[in-house]
C-alpha cells in the first residue's frame, strides 16, 4: 500500500475517487509535498512553460533544476521553513494604453505551486459545475461558447456579468473559509495561505498581498475556480426558484389562424367539396389558403410574452460569466440585484452596475470576445414534403465583432485607416518594418501563425467569412513587407513568390521545400471543440515514458560526458533557433530536438563557462 502511493498518478486517482463524496473531507495531504515523484511529475508537466527562462526575486530560472534543489524544497517543506518568494512585479501594456501589472514566481515556488495544483485539482474537479467551464480539463473558451448557442434559446435578455477586479479582490479569509470544508490538513491550508500572502517586488520595494491570488501562479486559476463554484452553486439553485411554468401558453393569435384554416379545410375546402369547386374556385382556395400560412408563419405557436412562464440560464468562464432570462426586463433586473447581493455578501466581491449590462436578445451582448445575439427573422426551411418549417425561432448566432479583426490588424501594423470625405473608412494594407530583417521563412510563418491563431478562435462564428477581408489585408500587407525588404514592386513579388500560391523556399536535412501562405479559407468549424487546446490548460499527469524528462533525471548519467551515478543539473534553451550550432552540445541539441540536456554538475559548469566543448 506504502509502495502505491508512491506513484502520484496512484495519489491523484485516490483523492479523485474519494472527491465524488461530497462529505468527504481530506485530512493527510501535505505528507505528499514530501514525495520526489510528485516534484517529478510536476517538472515534466510544466517544464516548456513560457518564462521558466525568466528569473524570480531569487535569481533563479528553471536551468540547473536537478534532485538537490527538488530535495531542498522537499526539507524546507518538511521542517516547514519553506517560504514562498514574493514575485517580481513587471508591467505590459494593455490595448486601451493603460499597464497590467504581470507577477512574476520564482521557478522552485512554481514546482511547489504545480504539486498543491494537481492534488487541489483531483479534490474538487469532480465537483465542479457542469456550467463552468475556464481552466478545466477538456473545457475552453469553445466550450462555453457552444453552451451558449446550444442552451440559450429563446432567451429575451441576456445580463453581462462584470466583477470588479476579481483575480485582485478575492478575499483570503473566504478563500481560505471555502477550502476547510473539505479539507482538514492545517498545514495544507497553511501553505496555501503562504502563497496568498507571499506579496511582491516593485523597484526592489516589498509590497503586501491583502486580497487576491497570486499573479502568475500555477495555482490561480484553480484556485479561482473553488471560490467561484459557491458562486455557480447560488445560481444552479437560483435557476431552480427563479423557474416558473411547465410550457408557455399557447399563442392567441397563432390559436386564432390555426382554427380558421381548420374550418376551411374541414367544411369548404374539404376533400369530398373540392371536387365540386370550379377552377377559378380552386385557384382562389389557394390563394387564401397561402395567405393564412403566411400569415401564421409569422407568429410563434407559444407566446413568447407569456408572463406564466419564466426560465434562467447561465454559463461561466474565470470571472466572465453570462445569463439567459426568459421573463420580462424586470425579471432580468431583479436576476441581476440577487446576483450582486450574493457576491458582497457571502463572497466579498463587488458586481460593476456599469459593466454588468441587461441587453436585449435582439442586440448584441459581448461574451469572451463573441457578439451574441438571437436571430431576429423566423428563417424556414422546407422539409421533404416541400412544407415549410422554422429553422431559426429565436435560435442564438455567434458572431465576429468587426473591431476584433480590425484591432488585430492595426496591432500588428498591416492596417492604415484613413477617413474620407464621405465619412467612410478607407483600408490600407501596411507593411510591417519589424519584420524586414527576418528571413523570408520567418516572415511567411509569422503572418500565417497569426492568420490562423485568430481563425482558430472566431472559428465558431455565423459569419465566420468576415475574416476573408482579414486574410486579404494581411496577404497585402505580407506582399507589401517583402516589397519594402527587397525594394520591389508588389507584382514583381508575386512574380518572384508565386501569383496564385505564395511559397518560400526553404532547406532541411532531407532538402529543399516550400512553405506556403494561408490558403484554406475561413469556414465554420466546429470539430474538436473539447480539446481544451485553444485555452492551452495544464496537463494533469505528465508523461512518464523512458524518454522523459523526469526519467532522464533520474538515469544519474551525464548526456555529455557519460558520466554515472551522478548528481545531474537540466540544462534548459528558450528556444532551439536561439542556439547557434557552432558548438559541439549546440548540435547535439539541435539534432535531438531537445530544448534540455541533463549534465553533471562539471559539465554544466563548463557549459555557462564556454569551455564545454
């Protein structure tokens, strides 16, 4: 039993199974912070993570990790002198102009941060509502689009929520409050609450952590989710109160024209007096006939203002969440008032009355970057009989915000906008100085990287094809670059590349090929949405195979000079093109494929000396 546990997928499994029990409460956790195999797997599942190359207020970066650091964290932990370091606070600037404040751990406090991560994760996951769906296993922002679409028809207003602040604002002590129903292990909680209070570094001046979590941290965004999830249970309940009415009632009007054509077609249209019609009388029959399903198909069979019947629905995101009402304006306002009352009273959390807006389903409200709105014409189709049917009735559309595309545009500087005299907007496809002393391969994978990371997430949209206008201004603006980088006309830069097919040539091992612009068009997409992969979430275990990271650690044998049973450092690259390849370890790097190379403590040495080779 001893020997299972120390297999942390085995740990994990365990607390998992147990979570299902809502009841259950976890006593024995914080034994597992004394578990090298669990560091392990927290290494290899977080090692090619962007800025483990950046230092934290402690100097260090992720290079050099090896079993001595691993064993250090795990005696600081065990003797419990383990502290947290306080981030380095750093600046980038929002599109508004306006600076974000970005915190920036230490790569020991994110290999901790990364253990209490999958055992937080394993407890309350299983519990976690069905209609949340940020920074979760096989959920993305895809997912809660789809809700959307899928869950919200014939909603009437939508209500945009906006918490102020909420990352900076969560409370310590609810935080803490929410995490000792389930679990009893004070020294846990302890650790967690030295993260919450670990503070940060400005100018080199120490600063305080009040409220909020950690920003940058591994743990965020789980953490995040078990405060919210209270939030998300008030509403599953608040949906159960607020319903009202098994089905709506039935439609006056669409009752009225219904019973009418009924009488026609049981009395004067009737099968055994059409024959006795004349033609002209048939004809008018028709005519009249026609005319009465014209007008139902513009009436509903229910009535959509029935004040009898109410529902709500609701999805969330991190702290972006949305809601559906069924009802009247008033319906959505009170919705509204019982949502911001909950937050400052029992999760000390401020709704933004400005921001948290209550729109019209026939306008636009604004969710995770989507326009969503209902369709505001019946649409029909016909069915196999050639008798038309509803397609649309007040079905949901995702849509591509014009600003969305355009703003990318001027951000990358492929777009200049000039105004006429008319008032109308002119586009002028730029090109991109930044980009004129890449090599042509770089060029080319930059426009098609962007091209393709801005379809992937519009990719759901009804209009969807709006970003055609986008594929060509940045075509344009690509062309206009490679003009400006060799003092060419455009047409003799399609002449050069390719007219029709853009291509860049290119040599690899196996020899010269060719790279091509995007050119697969912007359809609806709908595959795969389940992935997770557009909102890239941590894996929850690693890979443990032979060839692994963790597995290479613990060979003791230096990849260098062959040297066993030793004391090995991970050496770690950002990125393989950064290596020059003249020396020996840079190609043997680059012909790996490997952005790490486990050395000796001499070899690693040599290395950051120069005189490795």
């Amino acid at each position: 039993m001893r020997e299972a546990l120390r297999n942390p997928n085995d740990v994990l499994s365990s607390l998992n199974k147990n979570a299902k029990n809502e009841h259950y409460q976890y006593e024995r956790l914080y034994r597992n912070l004394y578990n090298t195999e669990f560091f392990l797997l927290a290494y290899q599942n977080i090692y090619t993570n962007q800025g483990n190359m950046t230092a934290g207020t402690d100097g260090k970066t992720i290079d050099g990790m090896g079993m001595e650091r691993i064993n250090k964290l795990i005696e600081g932990l065990k003797n419990h002198s383990y502290r947290p370091n306080p981030a380095k606070r750093q600046y980038i600037k929002k599109k508004n102009g306006k600076l974000r404040p970005l915190g920036i751990p230490s790569f020991d406090d994110k290999l901790v941060q990364e253990v209490v991560r999958m055992i937080l994760e394993s407890i309350y996951e299983p519990n976690f509502s069905d209609l949340s769906h940020g920074f979760r296993p096989k959920r993305s922002c895809h997912t809660a689009l789809m809700h959307v679409q899928r869950n919200f028809t014939g909603v009437k207003w939508f209500i945009e929520g906006d918490i102020k602040g909420f990352f900076d604002n969560i409370d310590h002590q609810v935080m803490v409050s929410i995490l000792r129903k389930r679990i009893k292990d004070e020294y846990f909680l302890g650790l967690i609450w030295k993260f919450l209070k670990a503070g940060y570094l400005e100018d080199w001046t120490f600063h305080n952590t009040y409220s909020g979590t950690p920003q940058g941290s591994i743990i965020s965004p789980v953490l995040s989710n078990i405060y919210l999830n209270e939030f998300d249970k008030f509403i599953e309940e608040y949906i159960e109160r607020f319903k009202r009415g098994k089905v709506r009632n039935e439609n006056a009007e669409y009752k009225k024209i219904i019973s009418r054509i009924g009488r026609l077609r049981r009395g004067k249209y009737s099968p055994e007096n059409w024959d006795k019609l004349s033609d002209e009388e048939k004809s008018t029959a028709k005519s009249n006939l026609k005319a009465l399903y014209d007008e139902l198909y513009k009436h509903t069979r229910t009535d959509p203002m029935d004040g009898s019947y109410r529902r709500l629905v609701y999805v969330r995101y991190a702290d972006d969440w949305l809601c559906g009402v069924i009802g009247g304006k008033k319906d959505a306002e009170t919705v509204k008032e019982g949502i911001k009352k909950f937050l400052s009273e029992k999760l000390r959390l401020e709704l933004s009355d400005e921001k948290t807006l209550i729109t019209n389903a026939k306008d636009k409200a604004r969710f995770l970057g989507y326009d969503i709105c209902a369709y505001s014409d019946s649409g029909f189709i016909k069915d196999k009989n050639g008798r038309k049917m509803r397609s649309r009735n007040s079905k949901i559309k995702l849509l591509v915000p014009h600003e969305k595309w355009q703003g990318k545009l001027t951000d990358y500087g492929a777009l200049k906008i000039k105004i006429s005299e008319k008032g109308k907007e002119i586009y002028y496809p730029f090109h991109r100085a930044n980009l004129i002393r890449n090599d042509d391969i770089e060029i080319l994978t930059q426009y098609n990287a962007e091209i393709r990371g801005l379809y992937n997430y519009y990719r759901l949209a009804n209009n969807v094809s709006v970003l055609n206008t986008f594929g060509y201004i940045m075509k344009m603006s690509m062309l206009k670059t490679f003009g400006a980088k060799y003092k060419l006309h455009v047409s003799k830069v399609k002449k050069k590349y390719g007219h029709k097919d853009f291509g860049v040539k290119y040599m690899t091992k196996a020899g010269e090929k060719t790279a091509y612009f995007y050119n697969n068009g912007f359809r609806k997409d709908r595959t795969n949405i389940g992935t997770g992969k557009v909102d890239l979430v941590p894996k929850l275990y690693g890979n443990t195979s032979r060839t692994s990271l963790a597995a290479r650690l613990k060979a003791c044998k230096c990849e260098w000079c062959g040297a066993e049973n030793v004391e090995l450092n991970i050496h770690h690259v950002r990125k393989l093109k950064d290596l020059k390849g003249k020396k020996a370890w840079e190609k043997r790097m680059i012909a790996r494929k490997r952005k790490t190379m486990a050395l000796c403590e001499t070899c690693h040495i040599k290395l950051h000396a120069g005189k490795l080779d």
